[in-house]
C-alpha cells in the first residue's frame, strides 16, 4: 500500500519558482511580447492569424511550465505538450516542404519523449522519486553513480532532441527554414532553451561531481559546438546558417553544464557561465531571426523564401536601424569585448582552465579549450560572412530594390529593443550579468555568490582575441578562398554543403525508412503470422469448423430468400437456354455455406493482429484529427 501510494504521488505536477526560473519566464513573457508585436506587421497577410497566435501562447505556456518545474514528470509533461503545439510553428505555411520538415520535427520529439520516458521509469525504479531536490541529496553521498547511466542517457537523448545537441539536431536546418521568421526566433531562442534545462537538472540533480557523465556532458557539447559552426560556416542559406549557430552555441551552453558537473560546489563559474550564455542567446537569436524577417519584408520576399546568399546579397543596403542592429548582435554572439556573448563565453572559458586543474583532465581540458577558442573563431566567420553579404556586397540584381517597402515603427521599435540591451549587458557586466547570474545559482544547489572573474583584464581578453584572429584567418581562407567565385565580372559564393551531405539524408533517412522500416514490418508480420496460426490452430482442433450447414444457420431470412429466387432462376434456364446442360446447383446451400465463411472470415480478421493494428492507428488518426480541428 505505501509503494501504491508513493507511485500515485509521482504523477502529481509541481513547480517551484527560483531565481532561475523567474528569470526565464520573464525572458520568455518578453520575447512573446516581442514576437507577437512584430508578427502583427510581419502576418498581415497570413491566413491562419489566429492559428499562430493561439498555439504561440499555447507553445510558450508549455515552455514556462518546464522553466518551473520542480521535478522530471512535471518537466516531461509540459515539455511534450510543447513539441506537439510548436509542431503547428513548422507546419504553419502548409506546403509540401514545410509539411515534410513538421514530419522530422514531430517524428524526432516523439522518439524523444518516449526514450525520456523510458529513463524517467528507470530513474523512478531506482530512486523512487524524480524530484529534482530530492534526488539531489539523496545522491549527495553516492560516489559510483554507474547505476544512474542508463537513466541518464536516455534522458538528455530525450531532451537533446529538443535543444539540438549532435547528432539529434537533424530536424533544425529544414524546421528554421520553413517556419515562419518569428516562429523560427522563438524556436531558436526560447525552445531548445528547454531542453538544455532538462539536460542541466538531470546533470545537476544525478551526477553532481560524477566525472564520467560530466565528460560525456562535455564531449556531447563540443560536437555540437564545432559541426554547429561547421553548418554555419559552409551553409549558403541565410536561415540554415542562423540555425547551425543556434546549434553551435547550445554547445557552448551544454559544454558549459559539463564543466559544472566536473567542478561540484566549485563550479559556480561554470553556472554562471552556463545561465548567462543561455540568456544572451535567447535575445541574440530573437534578434538576428526577426533582423532576417525584416529584410525578407522590406524586400518583399517574406513569401518567396528567396535565402541563399547570392539572392540577398547589398539587400540591407539603405537600412541603418538594421545595419546597426544586425552588427550589435553579430559582435555579440561572435563574443567581441564590449558585447554581452564576450561575458559568457569568457566565463566558460576560464571555467574549462580552471577545471584543467583536477587531476588527470589537464590535457583533455587543454584540447577542449583549443576546440572552444576554434568554434569561436568560426562563429566570427560566418557572422563576417552575413554581415558583409548583407550590408556591403552589390546587389547581384539590379531590380532587387523593386517593389522594396520602408520599415515600420513596430519594427524599428523591436530591432532596437533586442540590441541596445545586448551593448548595456556586455559594457557594465558587474551590475547587470553578474547579479542575474548569482540569483539563478539557489536554482542549482549551489552558493548563491558565485566565482567570477575581471572580464577586461589581460588574461580574459586573451582567449577573445585568439577566437577574433581565428575568425579572420578562417574568413579569408575558407570564405574568400574557397566560397567565393568571380562570374561575369561579379563575385559570387559557390554552393557550400551539398543537399546529400547531411547527417538525415547520409544516416537518418536509410536508418528510419529504410532499414528500420524494414525491422519494424519484418517483426509485425512474424508476430501476426504467430497470433493468426494459433487461432487456425483453435479453429481446426478445439473450435473445428464444420464444413456442412448446420441447423443453426437455417431459416435466415435473406439467404432463404436470394437462395429460393436463384433456385428458380436456375429452373427456367433448364428449362430453355440449359436444357441439354441442366444444372443441379442448390444456391440456397451455396449461399448458406458463403454466408458461414464470410462469417468465419469476419471472426478471424478480427482476432487478427493487423485488424488490431488497423483500429489502433485509426483511433490515434481520430483523435489527432479531433485535438487538430476541434
């Protein structure tokens, strides 16, 4: 009775509200406030307003409900609810492409959300609780936590999905490119921001100071870094090169969560790092994403979806509030001093110095360093490959400025709200990032004062700079060297990534439609082939058929009456067109014995594994159909 009632007291939905989380929901309320303001311009012309809006609300509702949540089911709840109404942002502008991208997107959150779930039976096997604080100090004195791995793994893949770690980060390019602009800002800068917070409280509250899953967590991060880099640095498309920099700087994030597992009580700069490159990304991607719709609208291309580079290129020209807005947030999120992103980013790095000190990880942590400086340095690249693109090159049509419309006041307004901030952050760190960092450490189980350090001291501006001449040296060798092409007189950029090289076509798509498939249907058949011969097997011994009409089946109406009636049918043709071929048929038997197979046939269809399956999908189909329409 008492496991009874403690495994009913699981379902139960608490939230607690810390520093952390009033943080981010206020975050979250703004960057609603934010979007929808601009979308009211942005989606004069949408035919389905409304729908956007009542699944934004609803998306970001399910957003704050996992920044509050004070345990795993609570957070699982509202983080699958959310992946079901965001799916609607994907899908929103009902074509083909987009269908097929909302198809990824909601096929990699599922799989997700039931690998989640599966982890989150294991860790409530385990511990009998799944609630952050309570595991925490009940792990506290744990020091072999390999029991927990499983667990563990199956819940950051879950939440990984979501957040856009590698390799599960399949489904961003294509969903950012076919969303709508102010979808994909808030795709980028408020949802993978939950799944980074189910990754942080699963590290926090199960492996604190566990350096097996801590490396895991680091290694995981600093894949991501680097291939989210790699997507922006090669990437052509304007919307594709936003989203493998989303993807880069949640490794920075998760390298970050890392570093803090590592590190335990002494991680506090790590925390710090880890929350405030989370804030910063949040409004640079608000930012850069609703600069990318303005231009899109100015231009009169928000429907044409015209996003590769050479299509845009001078489109910014004559623009001076984006021009200015775009360059803030670009310097930002490359981490130059004087920028919000130089902040965090140097927080992390010298929390990854500092965790160098623990024995036996100098010299991974060396490398990781160097990885970190290089990702950063690629960051600069392809953020000097927008930039110019946009703002300097000469239009390559001479008619692009056709039909070009003047921003309104609602968008200057937001263009300006969302970069000012991110000079005043990155200039005076110590009354605005610091504070904001050591209010969200209560969140975490740390000291609420955390370790910070002089961020315009030689030794900080260091790494910087090493990440700026990375940049530079990248730019010019990858971007002008190998990007770029003269065509009848004009400099063009050469196709980047081909359309084949990517890690759904190359591994996802044979493994999901191909080969998984195959299993799947393999083993469905095998099974049913099983269920059906056993019922054969009853009907043929124990239920034996007969094979006569029984008296049972005799005196139904309808087959008296068709039986009767092609009896007499069959007496006139012997009598005329059969006369020296009678025929001597009972169709009054015939149609008896027909009625008793199609009987018999009914049963066993029913019985059967695919008339289960059948009923099952068209009842999901239903109730789909149903929460979709009604």
């Amino acid at each position: 009775m008492e496991q009874s009632s403690q495994g009913l007291s699981v379902l139960k939905i608490h939230f607690l509200n810390h520093g952390f989380s009033t943080e981010y929901i206020l975050l979250t309320v703004f960057a609603a406030v934010i979007v929808l303001l601009f979308y009211s311009e942005y989606g004069k012309k949408d035919e389905h307003k409304n729908r956007f809006y009542l699944f934004s609300v609803a998306t970001l509702a399910s957003a704050c409900g996992v920044f509050l949540a004070a345990d795993f089911f609570t957070a699982f709840l509202f983080f699958e609810l959310m992946s079901f109404t965001s799916w609607v942002w994907v899908t929103h502008r009902e074509t083909e492409a987009a269908q097929k991208a909302g198809g990824w997107y909601l096929g990699m959150a599922v799989i997700g959300g039931m690998v989640t779930l599966m982890g989150l039976f294991l860790l409530y096997h385990e511990m009998g609780t799944l609630e952050y604080r309570a595991l925490f100090d009940l792990l506290s004195g744990v020091e072999d936590k390999s029991f927990l791995y499983p667990a563990g793994v199956c819940i950051v893949i879950g939440f990984g999905v979501k957040a856009g770690m590698y390799p599960l980060h399949v489904w961003m390019p294509e969903a950012y490119t076919q969303a709508p602009a102010p979808a994909s800002a808030l795709l980028s800068g408020i949802l993978t921001k939950t799944g980074v917070v189910g990754i942080l409280f699963t590290g926090i509250a199960l492996f604190f100071k566990d350096q097996n899953f801590g490396l895991f967590l680091m290694v995981m991060g600093l894949m991501t870094m680097v291939w989210g880099a790699v997507l922006g640095l090669f990437h052509m498309e304007l919307f594709k090169i936003l989203a493998g920099s989303s993807m880069s700087q949640i490794g920075f994030i998760l390298t970050g969560i890392g570093v803090l597992i590592l590190n335990g009580e002494n991680g506090t700069m790590a925390a710090g790092g880890t929350v405030l490159h989370m804030i910063n990304h949040t409004l640079i991607k608000l930012a850069l994403f609703l600069i990318a719709a303005v231009l899109l609208y100015t231009e009169g291309k928000e429907n044409t979806r015209k996003l590769h580079l050479n299509d845009i290129k001078g489109i910014g020209k004559g623009k001076p509030v984006l021009h200015v807005g775009f360059l803030l947030a670009a310097l930002s999120v490359a981490g130059v001093p004087g920028f919000s992103g130089y902040i965090s980013k140097t927080l992390l790095h010298e929390s990854i110095v500092k965790c160098g000190e623990i024995q036996g990880l100098s010299v991974f942590m060396q490398r990781a360093e160097w990885i970190f400086l290089l990702s950063g340095g690629m960051t600069f690249a392809y953020m000097l490959k927008l930039y110019k693109t946009i703002f300097w090159d000469t239009p390559a049509n001479a008619t692009l400025k056709e039909g070009s419309r003047s921003m309104t006041a609602i968008q200057k307004v937001v263009v300006l709200v969302l970069t000012i901030p991110l000079v005043v952050l990155g200039l005076l760190p110590g009354f605005t990032m610091n504070p904001l960092a050591q209010k969200a450490m209560s969140a975490f189980f740390l000291p609420e004062e955390f370790e910070t350090v002089s961020y315009f001291s030689v030794e900080s501006l260091e790494g910087a700079l090493i990440s700026i001449g990375i940049g530079f040296v990248l730019y010019g060798i990858v971007v002008l060297g190998i990007l770029t092409k003269k065509e009848n007189e004009t400099v063009c950029y050469r196709k980047g990534i081909p359309s084949w090289f990517s890690l759904k076509k190359i591994v996802y798509e044979p493994l999901v439609l191909g080969v998984g498939m195959w299993i799947i249907l393999f083993f469905c058949r095998v099974f049913e082939s099983i269920v059906d011969g056993f019922i054969l097997l009853l009907r043929k011994t124990i239920y034996k058929d007969k094979e006569k009409v029984t008296a049972s089946m005799v005196g139904h109406k309808m087959v008296e009456l068709f039986g009767e009636a092609a009896n007499d049918i069959q007496l006139v043709m012997n009598k005329t067109f059969l006369r020296k071929h009678p025929s001597r048929k009972n169709y009054k038997t015939i149609f008896y014995s027909l009625r008793e197979e199609i009987h018999v046939s009914n049963r066993l269809i029913s019985r059967s594994l695919s008339f289960g399956l059948l009923l099952v999908c068209l009842g999901v189909t239903m109730t789909l159909i149903y929460i979709l329409f009604f």
